[in-house]
C-alpha cells in the first residue's frame, strides 16, 4: 500500500502545472520623458549570448578577425554567428501593445517570448526579455548603417548581430555594404561577414558612428617542423584552436588556419613545450627560441593561499632605486616613479621592477584586506630557466560581505535601463578605503545588482546619455533603495568662428571637475548638442584640425550650467588680431612646408601634450604663413621642417611681414 501510495503522489507531482508566467509590462520613454502611441512587439530569438566571454587567445592585440576588438574570441563564437547569420530576419513578432499617455503598456503572460521592442518612425530600442515587469524601453535614434568589406575573398552575406538575439541583415549597395533598415544609435552588437573561404567580424559600437571597415579573413595551410618526431601540434590564435601532430620526421601541417597571428607549439605526451613557434600570413612559422623571448619584464603569477590563481589583483610597482613607500595606492604614488597593473583572468602579470607592493583587487578590499611588498630581484633567472611565470603567493582573508541591489529610477519615478553603475570605492567600518573601479548595468527593469563585496559604504558613480553623472554612497548590507537621477540640462545652439560663420568639423570635450570627461563632435552646420549636463562651473573645448583657423587649434569655452536649464545659445570663437609672415633660410629664399607653432609667452606646454592655447599652421609653398584671431599679447613661435634646424620667434599679435629664419 506504502508502495503505491507513493507512486501516486509521484504521477500527481509530475503531473503538477508549471508556474503561470508573469504579466509583460512597463514604460516607453524618450528623452523628454514617457513616450505615447509607440508600438511595443514581442519576439521569440534564439539569443546568441557569447560562448567564451572570459577567454583571452594565446596571441593577440587585441584585433580580433577583421581587425575589429571585439569582446568573444574563441572558435565556439564564430559558430553562433554563423548559426545567426544565416537566419538573419526579424520574423513575425507574437504579440502587439501600444503605449498609453503615461508610456505604459502590457501583454498577457507569454512564456516563449524572449525580447520585446519598441518602434516609431524616429526611434527603437530592442531588449532580451531578462525582466518581465516594470521594463523601460529608451528610444533612440535610428539610422541606415553602412559597412565596407575587404579582403581577397568576396562576402556573400552579412548582418549585425545583436545580443537579444535578433539581426538586421545587411545588403550590398555597389561596392558597399547598408543595413536593410534603419537600425539603433545607442544598441552595440558585432557586424559579422561570411564568405566561401573567408569569416570577418568586427564589433558595431555606434557611439563611433554608424560606418565600419571590416576585413574578410581567409584561411591558408600551415607548415612547419618540430625538431622531435611525433610530437603534439598545438595552434592557438584569436577564434581558433587547432591540434594535430608531428610525423616521423617532425614536419606537420594544419589546414584551415585563419590568416592572423597565431602561436604553434610542439609538445611532448606529457604536455611539456619542447619547440614553439610564431604564425603570422606575412612569414608563415617562425621558430621563436628562448634567445628570443621578451626578458624587459618577468612574468609573474598571484595566487590565493590554496594556489588559485587571483585574478585583478593590483601590483603597485616603483624604481628599485627609489625606497618603497607602504602601503602603496594610487593616491599616494604621485610625484614617484610608479605605476600600476593588475593581474589578468589567469593571476598573471608582467613586471619590469624588482620593488613590488601588491594589493587585494579591490572586490575583495584591495590593501584592506590583503598587502604584501616584496623585491624579486633574482626571480627573472628563475623564470629564464622554467619559462613559466613566478608564483607570489598573496593570502587574502575571507571578508564578510553583501550584495546590495536597488533599482535606478528618474525624477518621474521610471525605471532607468542601460545606466552604467561604476563602484568607485568602499571605505570599511575601520576607515580604511580601498578602490574598486568595476561597474555593472541597470536592467531593463532598473534594477541593479551590486556583486559581493565586503562591508562598508559604498560610492558609486551613475552615469547615463539621458541623466546627469551622479554620485552615490550606499551601505551595502542595507535595504534595497531607489537612486533617482536628474535629466540634467540641455544645450541647443552652433558653434561659430569670428565671422558668425558656422564650423562644420570639430570635437568638443565637455569638462568637469570630478567627473570624467565627455566627448562629441558639431554637426555639419556647427549643431551643438550637449544632454544631461550637470549644473555648475563647466568648461566646454572646442577643438579644430585643418580648419582655417589652425592645423590643430582649440579654446576653451567657460560657462555656468543651471540645472536643468533647457539653453539655446551659440558659442562664437573670439576676434582677435593675426600674425602674418614667412619663413625663409639664412639667405632669405622662401622654405616651404614648414610646422609652426604658436604659444603665448610664458604658457607651458605638457610633455607630450599641446598647451591650452597653442595654435599650428604649415607655411605654403612660397613659405608665407598665417595665425587668424590671435589673442593679444606675445606669442612664441616654434618652426621645425624636414632637414632643417628648429628655431624659435617672438611676435606681438597683429604683426604682419615677420620672418622666421629657418637653418638647413
């Protein structure tokens, strides 16, 4: 009875209902708020989320296939994208909404849904289906994208891939490449190309406009030879990993190779490098002999007590002739001959000193909880004889901890989606601070899920295209809590020279203290168009390259922001007198095609760096020059050419005929 009673309740229990999917809804908006009469779909993708999203190739700088950085490098992505490609249509969405006066809109639960968009004739937004209530789907702008294919081998299809799974085809428009429709300006994804012999791929960013170059990479036969017979046969490159082996003479071949760098060893059963070798399409195999390795640094590894490797560990390194100072933080190097790294995903790291002070990574308390200063002078003949990196062992005590989660809403109270999150620091019940510098995204919810990290308060650092960059402390192990960020204030306007004549090419850096900079560029008719600006005292540079104010010139702009002010005004570049001139050699022939530079008199120039109100110009070809709307005052002018000797002048704004003397 015992016995059937129980296979009762087992039918029973496999037999239960699944759970009733929840209720899709939430909010349309726009930069001025909630968004009415947008129509809202829901999709069924099959999401190509990135197989490998934490592996680094053996050899790499960081181009990817198709010269493009791209952030899934490993053989397993290629197959999705491919998988992708080749069902490159939106489909047939499941369900139909319409936003209402307050942007609101709801479907009935619909479980095989997996992203949802929203879509009017001047913007989109497409999200994954990772929340199912309270969603904010931010419109933005759309666009034709155009994309140019190069390489030997033609492409016969292509598309953008984006991480919700869904794909905008892209078609081929004479010698180019253009999306079929118009796509998002604020969605990133991966431009993938495919061809008979031939992959390319290359990262789509929007932020760096809506043109691409990509490279369709072919594939070649790679031969080479181990200097022992039947040994394995090792490849290791961006997006692909290739093993074969070696016969009785040692030669070897792989087939099927992209044509980017690639390591190849040789190695024995046991696994043991006896032969390595460098791939590269210009050179084919290259043997690389421990003569030849790199020895300007030693490789050097930290690992946890249980010899795990630890990763972002951070290795504070000064001159050995300079005595170190503990415990070593960036706030404390300045004036020093340090500088920092952090370990990558295997603990390792690459050091060019022998005085070590090494930190925690800052999730796990950084200096707090773990410090260690060292000196490794010696080391490098270890490395040198084992070829593997110097293990450092660094104990890091086990913190308690919390995960604090909130949610990021605007002054309206909607949920604020694609915010970026960055946890500055934490500064522990004793007072101790340590840096963290990582970040995390709001979900499409608002919703934000801090990672464990040990007890403090936390600061944190908001920022958004929409809101204005803000700055939070939280306590970690408090309750959940609402971060309301402002929209911030507008500027409208153009960008004028002297002559009230629009500038059609410039870059403009926005510039706050305690903030990071900002970065647009003018429109074609000198549009200004700054969002979310915080209020107070901000400078806006103007920067010029081969306008005919200067070859490289900029300006800075001081203004006072009100909060969320909505401003229209222009910006004019000053009036100012010119300085006119020529350059010529001693006997006083015209040289021309010479550099010259103009800093006021007593402006210092950073090493490196231009000086704030430097402006250059090349002399024509009969050696005359011209500095358009110079500030009063006297200039210094610094003239270099090829084969010639530098010399230096002293001008007063408003000089015409100077000569500038230039040595051969």
């Amino acid at each position: 009875m015992r016995a059937l009673l129980v296979l009762v309740a087992a039918c029973q229990a496999s037999a239960a209902p699944a759970p009733t999917p929840a209720q899709i809804d939430g909010f349309v908006i726009d930069e001025d708020g909630a968004a009415a009469g947008v129509d809202v779909a829901l999709f069924a993708f099959k999401p190509a989320a990135c197989p490998c999203p934490n592996v680094e190739p053996t050899l790499s700088d960081g181009s990817g296939v198709g010269r493009g950085d791209l952030p899934c490098q490993c053989p397993e992505a290629i197959a999705v994208w491919r998988d992708q490609l080749a069902h490159c249509e939106v489909g047939a969405p499941l369900a139909h909404a319409r936003s209402d006066r307050r942007g609101h809109f709801a479907f009935p639960p619909l479980a095989s849904a997996t992203a949802i968009a929203a879509t009017r004739p001047t913007g989109e937004r497409w999200v994954a289906l990772a929340a199912r209530s309270g969603i904010a789907l931010e419109l933005a702008d759309r666009a034709i994208a155009h994309v140019t294919i190069q390489g030997s081998d033609p492409a016969t299809r292509a598309g953008i891939l984006y991480p919700d799974g869904h794909c905008v085809p892209l078609d081929r428009v004479g010698s180019a490449w253009q999306s079929r429709r118009s796509v998002s300006d604020r969605a990133d994804g991966v431009v993938v190309a495919d061809g008979p012999t031939g992959f390319g791929a290359v990262n789509w960013t929007p932020e760096l406009g809506l043109t691409r170059e990509l490279e369709l990479v072919t594939t070649a036969t790679v031969r080479g030879m181990c200097t022992r017979p039947d040994l394995e046969v090792r490849l290791a490159g961006p997006y692909q990993r290739i093993v074969g082996g070696a016969d009785a003479r040692g030669s070897f071949q792989l087939d099927g190779v992209f044509q980017l760098e690639a390591q190849v060893t040789c190695r024995d059963a046991r696994g043991v490098l006896v032969d390595e070798f460098l791939y590269t399409p210009e050179h084919g195999v290259v043997a690389v002999s421990p003569a030849e390795r790199p020895y300007d640094c030693t490789p050097v590894r930290v690992v946890g007590a249980a010899g795990t490797p630890v990763a972002d560990a951070q290795i504070w390194i000064e001159d050995w002739r300079t005595p170190p100072r503990m415990p070593f933080s960036p706030d404390r190097l300045e004036g020093s001959m340090a500088h920092g790294m952090t370990t990558d995903a295997r603990g390792d790291a690459c050091v060019d000193s022998w005085d070590l002070s090494i930190d925690a990574p800052g999730r796990d308390g950084g200096a707090c909880a773990a410090h260690r200063h060292l000196t490794i002078a010696g080391w490098w003949f270890t490395w040198w004889a084992t070829l593997a990196p110097v293990p450092i062992e660094l104990d890091i005590p086990a913190l308690p901890r919390a995960s604090w989660r909130g949610r990021i809403v605007n002054s309206e109270q909607l949920p604020v989606a694609g915010a970026t999150v960055r946890i500055d620091q934490i500064r522990r019940p004793d007072r101790c601070e340590a840096r963290v510098e990582q970040s995390v995204d709001s979900g499409a919810d608002g919703s934000v899920a801090l990672p464990a990290l040990p007890l403090g308060m936390v600061t944190l650092e908001i920022t958004h295209p929409w809101y204005a960059q803000q700055r939070f402390e939280i306590d970690d192990a408090g309750p959940p809590r609402d971060l309301v960020v402002g929209r911030g204030a507008r500027w409208r306007g153009r960008i004028l020279d002297p002559d009230d004549k629009p500038i059609e090419s410039c870059s403009i850096e926005v510039i706050r203290a305690g903030e990071n900079p900002r970065h647009a560029q003018c429109g074609p008719r000198g549009e200004l168009v700054l969002d979310a600006l915080s209020a107070g005292a901000t400078t806006i540079q103007v920067s010029l390259t081969d306008h005919p104010l200067g070859r490289y010139r900029s300006h800075r702009f001081r203004i006072v922001v009100i909060a969320n002010q909505r401003r229209t005004d222009d910006l004019r570049w000053p009036r100012g007198a010119s300085i006119t001139g020529r350059t010529v050699d001693a006997g006083g022939q015209p040289v021309p095609g010479v550099w010259l530079s103009a800093v006021p008199r007593g402006e210092a120039r950073p090493v490196g760096q231009r000086a704030e109100h430097e402006v250059t110009t090349v002399s024509d070809a009969n050696g005359r020059f011209e500095l358009l709307h110079m500030e009063p005052g006297t200039w210094v002018l610094e003239a270099s050419g090829t084969g010639t000797r530098s010399s230096r002048v002293e001008v007063i704004a408003g000089t015409t005929g100077a000569r500038v003397v230039i040595g051969r």
